[in-house]
C-alpha cells in the first residue's frame, strides 16, 4: 500500500484535531458525553474543586455560561406566584368555540387548599375544599365518582369525597404526583432521608419512592427509584453529585422524580416497553425520563441527558409517543417524542414568552389539540398542531400587587365524562 505523503498526513492530522476540539468544546458547552467522566476524573484527581450549591444556583439565575444544569440538588421550596405585567387578565381570555375541545377543566392553584372544576368559559361548575392541618396541596387528582386524591407536601395523601369529606389518610412524605392503574391501586411519590456514601459521603440525600397503595389506603409495597438507579447502568447520572459541597441543613435532592404512570398494556403488541405494569417516570434533577419493568423491577429504557432540562410530567399517547414538557433554562418548549426512534416530531414553543421555569404539565386531547400548563405563569394554553392558540386561561386568583398564583396542573374532562359531574350536589355548594 502506498504510504501518505507528508502534505496529506498534516491534512488528515487537522481534521482529527478540529473534530477533537469541537467534540471537547461541545461536550463541556452541553454537558455532552463523557463530560461527567471527565468532570469526575478531575475532581478526584485535584484539578477542579467541587461543585458547590452557590454556583450551581448562579448558573441557573443566568450567572454565567448558559449551560444546561442537572437540575436543583438541594429541597427547594417552589415559588406559589409571580409577578404578572398582565395582571389584568382574568379567567379564560381566548376561545375559539370551534376548533377547541369541548369540556370542563379541572385544576389546582399550587399551594392552595382547593380544587376547582371550570366549564370553556371559566365558571365554577363544582370545588373541593379541605384545610390539612400544616400543610399544603401540591397535586389534586380527580377520580370517576368525583372523589379527589390530594397530595399534601411532605405530609400525606388524602381522599375526599365528591362534598369535600375526608374519606381516608396516610401519612408519608408524599410529594408531586399520583397514578391510579385500572384495577384501583394508587402509585403516589415518596421520598425519605437514607445513607448513600456511594453517591455522597457528606451526608443523607434524599431518595425518591413509589408508594403503591390499595383503593383505602393501605400500603402495599415501595419501590425505590435510587435503588432502580444503582442497580441499572445509568448510575453514572448520579457521579455529578458525588463531591457537591452542601450545608447539613439542605437535603440533597439528586433525583427529584416528579411524576409517575403505569401503563394498561393496550400498547404492549408494538413493543415490550408498553406492557401492562410498566412504569413511567420523570426523573427532574437527571434531565431524564425512564421506563421501569414493572415484573422485573429494572430500568429497561431511558431518555433525556442532553435533550431534556428539568422536565414535568410525560405521558404515553394512545399511538406510542410520549408527550413532555421541557421546563427549559430560558423559554420551555412542549416535545413529542417516538419513544422507539429516540426521534422528536413535534415540538411547541414561543421562545421566552412562553416559559415555565418550574412545574408544567401537558395533556393531549382526543381532537389532537394540545392542553399545556404553564404553572410558573399561572396560564393554560390550549394549542393545536401549527401552534396556533385556541383557547387561554389566566388564573383569576392574582393579589394586590399583581403577583397571579401558579397553577400546578389543568385536565380536560371531555363531554362524554362530564355528565358523570353535573350530577354532582352538596349541600354547602
């Protein structure tokens, strides 16, 4: 074989020491693979001192370059309102009676201790109160017979009947959200305090939880998503916390998973992923979304580092898309991902007019529109698929000095499901 000529060798060596150079400048800009290898490497080796809390939260303030974050690592508490320039605007502020889907909407302002059932123009059609001793609602979900499962932060998980009466309580460190699986068992999120030197030796970090609870209540079995974590081969996703210097007052928070779905398995013919018992979950401060094995207990696929920032709430659609919205540092962005291809095919965003820097949620509708959350504002857009904006609400709860409460999450009840709440009378409503 002929050898290079000298003048081909330099070209050969410039472009591999351009394409080193981008894949190196890249890597570290995004925080692209193996930047957490490298990152580690480094600190272990006395070369870069570890990531602090202060300068983790700069960078998310929009001190410094903008990169995309592994999320919030210490148990923060999210802000119940903002200031709104457009504060005017109350209740349902866009309607376009033909092409939005018809319905009711049910919602939570975050923090509040109600829940609010609203017809296409804003009305009230029906509420649930209940003032939990110490606490707050973080997530309401409602139930067929027009019960309501309430998530109080940090406290319990409660059930109210369709009059606001307590039904049952269990106390837990429950937080974000819940799932209720065809046969009536209730999925809510847990977390505790536990020892992981493996993933900090500084002190306890927070481990999230599934609570898989009976129809009543009662506790049936938890699984552990750190556990889920080391034991899968993505618990290299937990290093970037490893040498995090934090005051033994915070709570590590390196997971922080925010929602949780089990799947019914009408999927389960076009793919393994989809059968029944499967789990969904967001993992927020890991840019990451998985599905666990519900039989074998294994993470078998996962997605998000490098795609992802702190998102909220996907959800499998009834064609195998996963539906996701990404909370994003600057302007959030709604994606609909093929969860087979790894392939985005539809997106919605309107740069930073419309971001949500915290929570966030996204429901597909039955006529294709798409009803999206943007909680850190305290609007609900209703979009179809050219982005075009069919239907907005704006939380009419705003204070005296313009600040509108967050909305945590709005749901679309459609017609066919409505009739089940029009019949729905209390005596005090």
């Amino acid at each position: 074989m002929k050898p290079y000529s000298p003048k081909l060798k330099v070209i050969i060596y410039a472009f591999v020491a351009v394409g080193l150079f981008s894949w190196g400048y890249l890597a570290h800009r995004n925080q692209m693979f193996p930047y957490q290898l490298a990152k580690f490497a480094a600190v272990r080796l006395g070369l870069v001192p570890p990531a602090t809390s202060d300068g983790l939260a700069a960078k998310r303030r929009g001190i410094g370059p903008a990169v995309a974050p592994l999320g919030v690592l210490t148990s923060l508490p999210y802000v119940q309102s903002r200031f709104d320039p457009k504060s005017a605007q109350r209740g349902v502020i866009t309607f376009d009676t033909v092409r939005a889907e018809q319905g009711v909407n049910f919602y939570n302002s975050f923090k509040e201790d109600y829940a609010l059932l609203i017809d296409m123009r804003g009305d009230i059609v029906h509420q649930w109160r209940y003032q939990y001793p110490g606490g707050y609602w973080h997530h309401a979900e409602l139930l067929e017979d027009g019960s309501v499962l309430v998530v109080v932060r940090d406290l319990a998980i409660i059930k109210l009947d369709r009059c606001s009466n307590l039904v049952w309580s269990h106390e837990t460190r429950a937080h974000h959200g819940v799932w209720v699986d065809g046969d009536g068992k209730i999925y809510v999120l847990t977390r505790g305090l536990v020892d992981a030197p493996e993933v900090h030796s500084g002190g306890k970090i927070l481990d999230d939880r599934i609570a898989v609870l009976s129809a009543d209540g009662l506790v049936d079995y938890e699984l552990s998503i750190l556990t889920l974590l080391r034991e899968s081969g993505y618990d290299y996703l937990l290093r970037n916390v490893e040498d995090m210097a934090f005051d033994e007052s915070d709570e590590l928070d390196p997971i922080h998973t925010n929602h949780v779905e089990i799947f019914d398995g009408r999927l389960a013919h076009r793919s393994a992923l989809f059968k029944q018992g499967n789990l969904l979950i967001s993992m927020k401060n890991l840019n990451a979304i998985a599905i666990v094995d519900g039989s074998t207990r294994q993470i078998v696929w996962l997605w998000g580092p490098n795609n992802l920032v702190q998102q909220h709430q996907p959800q499998l659609l009834p064609d195998g898309k996963i539906l996701i919205f990404d909370n994003g540092l600057e302007g959030s962005r709604v994606i609909e991902l093929d969860p087979l291809e790894m392939r985005i095919v539809w997106t919605y965003e309107n740069g930073t007019d419309f971001f949500s820097e915290t929570m966030g949620s996204v429901q597909r509708l039955p006529n294709g529109n798409t009803l999206i959350t943007e909680s850190g504002k305290g609007y609900v857009l209703e979009v179809n698929r050219l982005g075009e904006i069919l239907w907005k609400f704006a939380n009419p709860e705003v204070s005296e000095e313009g600040n509108r409460l967050n909305i945590w999450r709005m749901t679309r009840l459609t017609p066919s499901t409505r009739l089940t709440y029009e019949s729905m009378e209390c005596a005090d409503q």
